[in-house]
C-alpha cells in the first residue's frame, strides 16, 4: 500500500489549511489510508496532545502512523538522507514523498529512485498520483492503435517496477496470434513504459501459465526471448526480469484470471489479452485502462472507488501467490534474467520484498 513519507509540519499545515490548498492531499491520506511516517519536531507532543494534527489523523481515520524523531536521529534522518540523496535505493517503492523542497530537488530524487517526491510548495494536483485516468477501446484488426495511446511517456514516470499478469501471454490463439506477438507487446509495453534514465535497477516480473504455451515455444525459450530484449530497450540502467509459469494447481490461480500490468504507483488493465496489438493493429476488441492510484475517488470522479484500493489488492494477491510457490515442493517454473538454473525463493522483485 502507500506510504507517505513527510514532516510532522507539513501534516500539520495539510491538517489545518483554511484554503483547500491541500484538500488533495488531505482527501488522499483520508480517503486512502496509507501508511504516514512522519518525521516529527524536537519535543513534539504527538504521544500526548489530543489536538497533534498527526494523533488526529491516526485516531480520527483509522491511519497507521509511524514516527520518526529529530531528537533520536537529528540532522541523519530518513528523510534528510532521501533528500541528499545518500541512499543506495528506496526499499519501499510505494513511497510517496512530500518534503519541504524545492521543485527540481523533488524532480531528481524521482527521477533516481523511480518513486513520488513532490515539493509542498507545488500544487498537490500537479502530481503524477492525480493525473487523469486514460481508457481506450478498440476493434479487432483496427488500424493506428497500440499502447502508445495508452503508456505515454509522461503518464508512467515516476516508476521502477512492473508486474505483466496474464496466464495466455505467450499462448497461440485463433487469427495466427503466436508466442512472438506476446514478446513484441512485452517489449513495446517496457519501451513505452520504463523511464528513459533512472538511478536504480528497474524490476519486471510476468506471471504467466507456461501450459498455454505451444510446445515448440518451451517456457525457457520464450523467457530468453522475454530477457533479450533488454538489448533493444537500450536503457543506461540495469532492468532485471523474472519470469514465473502459474498452473491450475498453483494458490491464488483464480486471481490471475483477469490481464493487468502492476507498477509501484499505477495498474493497466485490460478485457482481453496484453498481446494487444501487432505493429499498428490491434489483435482482439477490447477496452484497455490505465489509472495512477488516486487517478479517480480524490480530485476526479468522486463517486468512484480510488485505484489504490485495486492495485495494493492485486500487489497483495501477487506476494501471497509467490509466496506459496516458494513453499512448493515440486519444481517452480522460474527465471531470473533468463537463467532457469536460479531458484523462486531468490525472487528479487522489489514490489514483492514488503
């Protein structure tokens, strides 16, 4: 789930704001519930003071809060290390920054890390978290689709993490769609989507059911594939891919009925196949959605449910899935950057070590 990362001053100012400035903020932190891990002031009476606005928030909306003290740790906090930029990585790659920077400090410990760091001095709406929600529809053998409609450079940055959910990516269906045209999407998708620098290594995970998979396309045949194409993102960081063949047998197998790609902050889901499109055609008619977790239910279509609430079910449902395979006794169908030889309990995806 998200995690807000912050000062107790800020909360405070987004607690008290006369002015709505930051009700986006406020609603999400309501409406959401993510984790707050506040960075609270030297004798701070959080622990004492009913009206601490971060006692508050946790008390009033049910909010798990987790503090962190300038006296124990003084200028060497978490957050003054984010904001110098000290750390290695964010093990948390659902974290959510508001720090009190300037803009372009916020934009490059995003662009580093591939996580949300926004300035509290900029409008909350120009986060990436509130962006409008994109759906598209298409026919069968339309022309000038693909997922550049879809993944605009833009409407995918920040991230650092991707999850491909499909048990039929690879399969050969009716029309001549074959196991190739699963790998041409999967590039394309990665292309579209993986930023164009990043000071991390980017994480891709695809679960799919290797049985679907026509028997000249073995599952290590077509995660090499998959792990090739590495060569053509041509990215100047490391990407490390996993692949993971889910069977009828396997817990939590049902869940993986419906196609969806995961990231830390955003999920992309689709009617039918993510084997979409062939060059500019698409392959089946289908709808196809991509939402950032707060894109509906905080500054946009207040009626509906935010996306959070989906993507954080399906992380979960992942996790609990690899989970169990870990403790399978058979053999796991699985690879690590196209080594078959690496076993599943050495799993490295960021978005399932929380």
């Amino acid at each position: 789930m998200l995690s807000i990362y912050t000062t107790e001053d800020i909360i405070s100012a987004i607690y008290k704001d006369g002015d709505d400035k930051y009700t986006a903020w406020y609603d999400l932190i309501t409406k959401t519930r993510p984790i707050l891990k506040v960075l609270l002031g030297e004798n701070t009476d959080y622990d004492t003071d009913d009206y601490n606005p971060v006692y508050m928030l946790e008390k009033d909306h049910d909010i798990n809060v987790e503090p962190e003290y300038t006296e124990d740790v003084g200028e060497n906090s978490y957050l003054a290390s984010v904001v110098n930029m000290q750390q290695n990585s964010v093990a948390d790659p659902c974290a959510v920054f508001i720090l009190d920077v300037d803009k372009e400090t916020a934009k490059q410990i995003s662009d580093k890390y591939g996580i949300i760091c926004h300035s509290f001095g900029e409008s909350p709406i120009t986060n990436p978290l509130f962006q409008e929600s994109i759906e598209k529809d298409v026919d069968k053998a339309e022309n000038n689709r693909g997922w550049h409609e879809l993944i605009l450079r833009d409407a995918t940055v920040p991230s650092n993490s991707l999850v491909f959910i499909d048990r039929y990516l690879f399969s050969h269906d009716s029309g001549n769609i074959t196991s190739q045209d699963g790998v041409e999407n999967v590039f394309t998708i990665l292309d579209k989507a993986l930023p164009l620098s990043l000071g991390v290594d980017y994480h891709v995970l695809l679960i799919f059911d290797a049985s679907t998979v026509d028997k000249v396309d073995t599952f290590e045949r077509i995660s090499t594939q998959v792990n090739n194409l590495k060569r053509r993102l041509n990215r100047p960081y490391n990407i490390t891919i996993e692949t993971v063949s889910i069977s009828s047998d396997d817990f939590n197998y049902d869940e993986t009925h419906n196609r969806r790609i995961l990231s830390n902050y955003f999920i992309i889901r689709v009617d039918r196949s993510l084997k979409a499109f062939r060059g500019t055609k698409s392959l089946y008619t289908q709808s196809l959605w991509l939402d950032w977790a707060a894109s509906k239910g905080v500054v946009r279509q207040l009626r509906s449910d935010a996306p959070a609430k989906a993507l954080y079910k399906y992380i979960k449902e992942v996790r609990s899935a690899i989970a169990q395979l870990k403790k399978s006794l058979g053999n796991v169908s699985f690879t690590q950057n196209g080594n078959p030889r690496i076993a599943i309990s050495n799993i490295s995806h960021r978005l399932l070590q929380i």
